[in-house]
C-alpha cells in the first residue's frame, strides 16, 4: 500500500488521540493522527515524522499522521495500513492456499472478523492486528489493554469449535524484528487468552512489513515467542 504524496514534519504534542501538532515548514499545524493507540514511546517531542497529504486544503486537518522516525527505525502507526497490506498480501502468499477467495469484514456470533476466506473447502475467519510497540528488536502487543482484542481472540475459538479455520495476524508495522510476544506487562488477560487460542487451534502468524516513507508492504514472516525465554514458534509461508 502507498500513500500518493508525503512530507517529513517534526512532533510536538498530542492534544487527544485523534490528533497532533507538528512543525511543518516553519509553521505549528495539527494534524490528523490515524491511530487511536497510545504510541507514547515513539510520538515524543522532536521526533521526526510522516505526514500523508489529502490535497484537499478544506478538509478540517489536511494531513494525516502516519508513521514516525523511533531513532533510525521508521514505524508506520496507520491503523488502517495492515488491513490493507494484507489484503494484497493473503491473496498470492500461500498462505491460505492457491487461490483464496478473500473477503474483507464478515461477522460470526457477536464478533465483526477482518476477513472471511474460501479455500481448497477451507472456511476461514482471520483478525489482523497491527503492531507498533518496538524495544530492543522485539514487537509487542498490544501498547495499551485492549477488551475488543481479547474478544476477538476468544471469538475465533468460538469459531474453531464450530468447524472454521481461524487465524490472529500479527502485521508488523516495522522492519528487522527480531521477534514478537504478546505485552503481557500491559495486558495479562490478552496475552492469556492468545496463549489459550493457540492451545485450542487458532493459528498465530506474525507478518514483517517493509516500510518506506511513502507506504508499507509486508515482506515475510517473523518468529513470535508466546512467553519469553521460551522457544521459538513460527508458521512459515512463502509467495507461489
């Protein structure tokens, strides 16, 4: 996925989760920041980061926020960029077989799924989550408690007990991670309840992304650690 016009701008603070000032061009403006997460360890004061320009000056913030210089490593925080991302990426790596038919947003029981998907008699549901929390070349998640992700979690156990395939995507919005783990320090019940879907046959992947200033693609897949210290798990798929 690629953003049509971008422009570097410095942070300086964040009213509300909704949006930013930044320096642009000499000038104080705010922005539109598109992620409602807390991203406190990386949207600090002088930090270098990526504004998407609309190109429509009547729009209420004409830029949009989405990615941000942690030192040398760029992170995109575009909530929306791993739905998107996957959604070209599902289709042709393998990953859910030859040829899927992806379907974007379908609900089952009392939960809203990011895709449902039809393969070789496969039925499939698959929530993506996006990773931006980074310390010392581990990817985290979630930054903040999240009860919509624990339910979505337990949702697709529901799911497996029914007869569908289902699967937690982890799309890391950041490159050359050395793995992810769940952020058992900031959410025990979430970190419990992925450890628990593994156990009970939702299948965890874990997406690197390639990112660039001017968008995100996924590149691969990364190992993940359901507790550290212990050993390593991964799904490995490779393009056709």
């Amino acid at each position: 996925m690629e953003y049509e016009r971008t422009v570097r701008a410095e942070f300086v603070r964040r009213p509300n989760r909704f949006v930013a000032a930044v320096i642009l061009d000499g000038d104080e403006i705010l922005v539109h920041v598109k992620n409602t997460g807390r991203c406190r360890e990386i949207l600090v004061p002088g930090a270098t980061v990526i504004l998407s320009d609309s190109g429509n000056p009547d729009r209420k913030y004409r830029y949009d926020l989405v990615a941000v210089y942690k030192g040398d490593l760029l992170v995109n925080i575009d909530s929306q960029a791993p739905n998107r991302a996957f959604a070209s990426y599902a289709r042709g790596s393998g990953i859910f077989g030859k040829s899927p038919e992806v379907h974007q947003e379908r609900t089952h029981g009392d939960s809203r799924f990011d895709f449902y998907v039809e393969s070789d008699g496969r039925r499939i549901f698959a929530e993506v989550k996006g990773v931006t929390l980074e310390n010392d070349g581990v990817c985290m998640f979630p930054d903040a408690p999240t009860e919509r992700g624990t339910k979505h979690v337990r949702g697709l156990v529901d799911c497996v007990r029914e007869g569908f395939d289902a699967y937690v995507v982890f799309v890391v919005q950041m490159c050359g991670m050395r793995y992810f783990t769940p952020n058992r320090e900031t959410d025990p019940v979430f970190s419990d309840a992925l450890k628990e879907a593994e156990r009970d046959g939702v299948r965890i992947v874990c997406l690197e992304c390639s990112v660039s200033e001017n968008g995100m693609e996924i590149v691969g897949t990364i190992p993940y650690r359901m507790d550290r210290g212990h050993s390593y798990s991964c799904l490995l798929y490779t393009s056709p």
